[in-house]
C-alpha cells in the first residue's frame, strides 16, 4: 500500500505552486527582453536540456503521426497559451489578473470536452461559467478604470485561454501514447520556430543580460517547462480532463500573493470580489456529480 505523501498525491500541491510563479517568473525578466524573444530562449534551454536525457536515456523518438499531435500541443500549449500570456504582461497587464483570465481554461475544457472527449456536461458548468466571466469583468474592469494595462492585453489572455484550453484536451485525446521526454523536445521545437517568427516580425530580439533576467529564464525553463508542464501531462493522463484541469482555479489567488510580495501589486474590494465570483464559478462548474445520478455513457 503507498503512503499518503506519493508524487500522485503531491502533484496538485506542487503544480499549483510552480504554475503560479510562471506569472511572476514572465513579469521578472520581461523588462529586459520582448515576450517573443524571451519565449524563444526559454524555448531553446528546454530543447537542449530534454534532448540531452532523450538521448542519454534512449528514450524513443515520435513517429511521423504522432509528430503531428506533437504539433498542435506545441503550437497550441506553449506557442499560444504562453505567448499570449507574456505578451499580455508586456503591455501592462498584472500577473495575477492575467492569471485570473486563463483560470477560467477548467470550464471551457468541461463545456468542449463534451464534443471533443464524450465526456458529459451538466447545467451547473454553464451556471459556473456565468459565475467565472462576471468574476472578470469585474476584475478586468475595475483594472482597466484604473490605468492599469489595457484591453490588447486581455485580448492576449484571451487568446492564450483559448489555445490553453484546446491544446490539454488535445493532449488528453490523443496523448495517452506520445513519448513524453521526445515528445516534449518536440512541442518545443514547433513552438520555438514560431516564437522566433513572430519576434522577427514584431520585436527587436535585443536582450538585456542582467542577473535578474537569466534567473526568470532558467527558472521558468526548468521549474516551468520542466517541472509544472510535466506534471499537468501527468495529472491529465490519471484523471478526466475537467478534473485535472480544475487545479487552475487556484492558481490566480497564488499568483496575486507573488504579484503582491513581489511587485506590490494589490486588489481593492472590487477586485477581490470578483476574484471570489470567479473562484466560486470554476468550484461550482467542476464540483463532482453525486454518485446516486447515473450519467449516460457517450454515444
């Protein structure tokens, strides 16, 4: 019999903590540097660290067809999700409301996995969802009436939302089967094409070397792409995608505790409350079903 204190039971303590720096980590070094330009060294350190064990270890490569799969995730997860989101707190927006915006990912995946997984939707998903969108307007906002960031970044969020939610269903429809540490040098690669492009397109690509930013790239190239990203994958593989993806829900009040003690940034009562109407919303939409009502198997 195990202990109480396995990596199982472990891992949504500890994805929750690592996630939650990544707002920190991105808002730390992105003076610095463009979000693109950041993205694609961040991308470049998690290629060749995963390469390396991939091929100290012999761990076998994706086949052509998984290479697609591999794709989409890496284009969708990291290029979309991550991008959207450093781009966004370039322009101004505070790492815990863009934090707040994308926690809204575990109702979207619970109202999408119906089409995509066969997994079945109930009545309170669409009540948590209601709940979730006016927690954000609230916030977003009482932000904004205050000059702080600007619609373009909660455009980005957005964005980053959608790309999030699609890429882990994506994942948990078709990544049962994909080598996780090949298969990661393969998300990365795909995505580090794409944030070199973009930043060709729209940044300078100048980097500042200053001690603050080389620690948030290593630290969100290991305790991030290393560490938080491999833990969701394993989080989505032991459990239906609604579940797995509800740990986001805590991440934003963690978040604006780091956006507090690191850049003193603060949240009046209006802004509180609608971090409570949108936590209350993601707890409502993946509250689970009582074990007296039968669902209906997927047709």
């Amino acid at each position: 019999m195990r202990g109480p204190l396995t990596l199982d039971a472990m891992a949504p303590v500890l994805f929750v903590l690592l996630w939650s720096t990544g707002f920190v980590g991105a808002k730390y070094g992105l003076p610095y540097a463009g979000p693109m330009t950041f993205l694609a060294l961040r991308f470049a350190l998690v290629i060749a660290g995963m390469g390396l064990w991939t091929l100290l270890s012999r761990a076998p490569w994706p086949t052509r067809r998984q290479w697609g799969h591999l794709a989409v995730i890496g284009l969708t997860v990291q290029l979309g999700y991550l991008g959207g989101v450093f781009a966004a707190i370039h322009l101004g927006l505070e790492s815990g409301v863009s934090a707040l915006i994308v926690s809204l990912q575990p109702i979207l995946s619970a109202i999408l996995a119906k089409p995509m997984l066969g997994e079945t939707l109930h009545k309170r998903q669409w009540l948590g969802l209601a709940l979730g969108l006016a927690g954000v307007a609230l916030v977003v906002s009482n932000k904004l009436a205050a000059g702080v960031g600007d619609w373009r970044g909660v455009g980005l969020c957005l964005i980053a939302l959608a790309c999030m939610t699609f890429g882990t269903l994506w994942q948990k429809k078709y990544g049962a089967n994909l080598p996780l540490r090949s298969g990661a040098v393969a998300q990365y690669a795909v995505a580090l094409v794409g944030a070199l492009a973009l930043a060709f397109l729209f940044e300078t690509r100048e980097v500042r070397w200053t001690g603050e930013f080389v620690f948030a790239l290593f630290w969100l190239a290991a305790a991030l792409s290393f560490g938080a990203i491999a833990l969701l994958y394993r989080l989505l593989r032991t459990g239906a995608a609604s579940r797995a993806t509800s740990l986001f829900f805590m991440v934003p009040p963690v978040a604006a505790f780091w956006g507090w003690a690191f850049f003193g940034e603060t949240l009046g009562p209006t802004a509180l409350l609608g971090f409570v109407l949108a936590a209350a919303g993601v707890a409502l939409a993946m509250r689970p079903q009582p074990k007296h009502v039968e669902e209906k198997p997927a047709a």
